[in-house]
C-alpha cells in the first residue's frame, strides 16, 4: 500500500492525548478539505509502496510503543488496511484508525475508532476545485457509515471547528444519527496549522464547550513541534 510516512510520536488528538504512540500514514484521500494540514497525503498524495510485512517490521522498531494510529488521508481506502490492522491486533497492539467515517469498517480490527466527519468549513473553493468540491459534498457526510462505525468498538468523535456557527451544523449532524451520543465523547479541536491561530481560537471554543458539554480537544503537536511532518 501507497505510506506516506511512519513515524513515532506522541498522539496529539483526542482523548489518548500524549501517549506514545507509532503513526502509520497512509497516502491517498477519498476528500478535499480546504484546510488539511497533511496535503502529501491527501491534495498531493506522495508516499512509497510497502508491504504489511515492511509495515509491521517498522512499527516493531519502536519497542516502546504499544499503541499504533493507522491515519492518513484516508486510511480507509488503503489496500490491504484490513490485512494490516489484523497483523498489528495480532501482535496485541492497541489500534486508533482516524477516519473521517466515509467507509464503512466492515469488521476492521480497532480499539479506537476516531470519527472525524468533515463540516462544510471543509469545502473547498468552488472556483479553483469545483470537481472536488462537487465530490466532496457528497461524500463528506455518512450517517449510514456513522453507525456501523459506532457498533462493537470504542469510539470518539472529533470535530474542526472554525467559527462558532460551526456547532450548530454538528449538532444537527449528530442529531440525524438517531443514537444517544453523551458530550464528553464530542470532541472540538480548534481548526488551526499555526500556534498563534490555535490559541486566538481556544478561547471562544473552550468556552463553547464549557457551555455546552462538549469536551475541548487542543493540538499537542502543534504545541510541542509546530504544523510538520513526523510528528
């Protein structure tokens, strides 16, 4: 399958925030978010074919570690993802496969699925994509694959938020879900690549959730390395 990088880290996302943990990013993306912050693996998609063989042997160079993020793009639609999340159960790894929930998991191996469903403050620009935009409209929301993710499996879910208009369409999204969703599993991250827009953005959303039971979900790799590559 078509990796974009491997590499060990800290979990920067969600609520395993700070744990070491090794990050396989595969290439390849099924969206177009105007603001992703990973465009070599989703825009631009770049990377070196490798076997789950290869794969495996480079998360095992990390004896420490013992949880693995499979993320991308969209690791969803990597071949043999499921063949790779099977080999790295088996080894007894915790498994996080982030996802903006657009697949279905037809019984992949997870621990944690990390449910990141795409708002409209993702689309891009009509003028300069509108083929992508087009296609990203529709696919950028799934209730059906939603739900199948939300079965037999733990789960969180995270939202990039730009504006606080940007609640109200969540809501409505996760309302349409027809499930009990408690708050403290919503989790808003403040849309943001550089320090100084992360923290000029924390103050309004960390009061949003404070009022409204969600649960603030800061960047710690930004905070700690900055909007680059292997971390």
């Amino acid at each position: 399958m078509l990796i974009s990088e491997i590499f060990y880290s800290l979990q920067g996302e969600g609520e395993l925030t700070g744990v070491p943990s090794v990050f396989v990013r595969t290439s390849g993306c099924n969206l177009r978010c105007v603001w992703c912050d990973t465009p070599y693996a989703s825009w631009n998609p770049e990377g070196e074919s490798r076997t789950v063989d290869a794969i495996v042997a480079e998360v095992q160079a990390h004896p420490i570690a013992r949880h693995v993020v499979l993320t991308g793009g969209e690791p969803m639609i990597a071949k043999e993802i499921r063949e790779l999340a099977a080999e790295l159960r088996l080894l007894g790894y915790h498994l996080t496969i982030e996802t903006a929930a657009t697949v279905a998991p037809d019984g992949i191996a997870c621990d944690l699925a990390s449910l990141s469903p795409k708002l409209l403050n993702s689309t891009p620009d009509l003028k300069e994509h509108a083929a992508w935009r087009k296609k990203h409209e529709a696919t950028r929301w799934q209730p059906d694959v939603v739900r199948a993710w939300l079965d037999g499996r733990g789960w969180q879910f995270k939202f990039v938020v730009a504006q606080p208009a940007d609640i109200e369409e969540l809501e409505g999204m996760l309302a349409s879900l027809g499930r009990d969703i408690p708050r403290h599993k919503v989790l808003l991250m403040p849309e943001a690549t550089t320090l100084e827009r992360m923290r000029d953005r924390a103050g309004w959303l960390s009061e949003l959730c404070k009022s409204r039971g969600y649960r603030y979900a800061h960047r710690l790799h930004i905070e700690l390395y900055g909007n680059r590559r292997g971390t």
